[in-house]
C-alpha cells in the first residue's frame, strides 16, 4: 500500500488492527475480572455459610444458658424464703448448693476470623455486615469474656474455699450423709449472701448471652437476605416468636396480683414482635426461649406465659427473690 501511495488506507488498517487487538485484550480481561468475581463470590458465600454454622451453634448454646438459670432462678428463690426441704435435697443433692456450678458462654470465631482475613476480596454489597460483626464479635465479646471471668472466679476460686471449712464436704456433694450436710448447708449464715452473688453473676452471663442470640438471628437472617434465601421460614432455634396460633390466647390486658395489685400489663403482637405494654414502663418487647418461657434484651428477669390450676392465663415475672404474678383480665 505505501509503494502504490496507499498510505492512509494502511494506516486505517493498521489502527483497525490495533482497535480489535485492544477490543481482545478487554474481552479476556472482562472474562478474567468476572471468572474471578464469581470464584470470589462462591468463596465469600462459603464463609458466610461457616458464619451462619457457628451462629447457629452459638444460638444453641445460649438456650442452655438460659434454661439453667431458669433452673437456678426457681432454686434461688426457695432458699430467700427458707423453702428448701430435707426432701427437697435429698432428692437431687447435686442441686444444691446453687454456687457450686461453673457455666460459661463460648462464642465460635472460625467464620469470622475467615472473613476478616477476606476483607480485601470483599463484594461491595457484603459491606453491610461489617456493622453487624463488629457487634457480635468485638463489642459483645467483650462483656462476655468479662461476665464469664467474674462467675469462673466465683465459683472455681470463692466457691471452693467451703471445701475447706469441713472435711465432709465432697460427701455432701455426692449426696452421703444427707442430714448432716442440710445442717451444714442450710445453717450456713452467709448462703444467702453466696447464693446472691453466684445468681447475679450467672445473671450477666444469661443476659450477655440472650443480647448475643438475639444479635446471631439477626444476622444469620441478613446473610440469607444477601445470598438471595428470601423465602426460608425460620423456626427453632432462630424463631423469637412461637407460633402464632399457640400465643394469640396470651393477648390482651392482664391485672397484677399481691405485691402488683392494681398494676395493668398488656401482651400484643406488633410487627411479628410479642410486646408488652405498661402504664409504668416503655413498651418491652418479649423474646421467645422455648415453651412457656420468654427474656427480654439486656435484662435478667424471665418471662413465663402459661395457665395455672384455675385455668387463668397468666404472667409470671421472676429473676430474684420474688416472683411477679398477672392473670387475665377476662379470666378474673
């Protein structure tokens, strides 16, 4: 073309060469950006789905954390009012006393630690979890580590200064000599002021952990909204309110009872949240244990919802050394 004076339409050629040998390059490297998009998405996806394994161990665990300070709540209360019987003890002495057990709430971090290490990997549209983990893991981690110290050290180092205080004490602990060992138990001047202070710690590791379950649901929900599950129906251990048709008979106004007579609660369900209304505190939102038993965020009391013997719907409100009772109104 340049010999036959050609050169303009060589140098048209010569560009168009150019422009597909670029158009080429971005085609592999688009090819290459999406390939490693979407083997970067699949891997972040794989992380989060170890996120929501942990979770959901995490949510299972508080459960049991709260179900024995349920139990420990109902023991506690006997020994305020003196209730606790020979029969009582004799019957499961590994109950009592009620220092004498060392529970511990232990969040899994493996899922976590792997997607902080992929941060820089991270799809934009998983930003949004960012917050959501700094919660869980750094800020409640916190106060959990703090709450399980104070009840390891009352139990494993306060609780076992008694072993010292008699030589009997292990036998009593394995249920031999039983009337010996409710003398000692239970003419003890400072089991009141023990058993007070092991509750209050085994409190704030209950509540720590109630704070982080409700915390874990949320966010095992925001990682099925991520990852495109919008229709999963959540049920235990990720629902926070039974089914509707099991606590519609609960709704309504309730009349406090004894040292709450003339107090007023209600129970309504207002967007898929069980609340309870007074005319003396803001409204509480009531979150579902298991059963007839119910927590509220960041506080110790439980909440039962159950029918007595007179078949009244009732609300029971313990945590403490009493408990608070409201029936029905409708019922009354």
């Amino acid at each position: 073309m340049i010999k036959e004076n050609k050169f303009s339409k060589y140098l048209l050629y010569a560009i168009g060469e150019i422009f597909l040998v670029v158009i080429g390059i971005l085609i592999a490297v688009g090819i290459n950006s999406f390939y490693n998009a979407s083997q970067n998405e699949a891997k972040i996806k794989a992380i989060l789905t170890q996120v929501q394994q942990d979770l959901k161990t995490d949510i299972l665990d508080s459960k049991r954390i709260f179900n024995v300070y349920i139990e420990k709540d109902s023991l506690f209360r006997k020994i305020m009012d003196d209730s606790i019987s020979f029969e009582m003890y004799k019957a499961n002495p590994y109950r009592l006393p009620i220092d004498g057990n060392y529970v511990s709430f232990s969040t899994k971090t493996s899922g976590y630690n792997r997607f902080i290490d992929n941060l820089e990997n991270l799809p934009e549209k998983y930003n949004c979890l960012l917050p959501h983990f700094n919660s869980l893991y750094v800020e409640m981690q916190n106060d959990i580590d703090d709450y399980n110290t104070y009840i390891k050290n009352t139990v494993m180092i306060d609780g076992r200064e008694v072993l010292k205080t008699n030589p009997k004490v292990a036998d009593y602990i394995f249920g031999r000599y039983p009337e010996e060992a409710m003398e000692f138990y239970f003419k003890d001047p400072f089991l009141k002021n023990r058993s007070f202070k092991y509750m209050n710690d085994l409190g704030n590791i209950t509540q720590a952990a109630n704070d982080y379950r409700i915390e874990s649901i949320r966010l095992y929900k925001k990682i099925d909204s991520l990852m495109g599950k919008t229709s999963v129906e959540y049920v235990e251990p990720f629902a926070l309110l039974p089914k509707k048709e099991s606590i519609h008979v609960f709704l309504g106004n309730y009349k406090g009872i004894a040292d709450t007579l003339g107090q007023t609660v209600s129970i309504s369900i207002e967007k898929e949240q069980l609340v309870l209304k007074s005319s003396n505190n803001p409204d509480t939102n009531l979150y579902w244990h298991e059963g007839d038993y119910y927590f509220i965020k960041e506080a110790g009391p439980i909440f039962r919802l159950h029918k007595n013997k007179k078949d009244q719907h009732i609300i029971e409100v313990s945590g403490g050394a009493k408990s608070t009772i409201f029936i029905k109104t409708e019922d009354l």
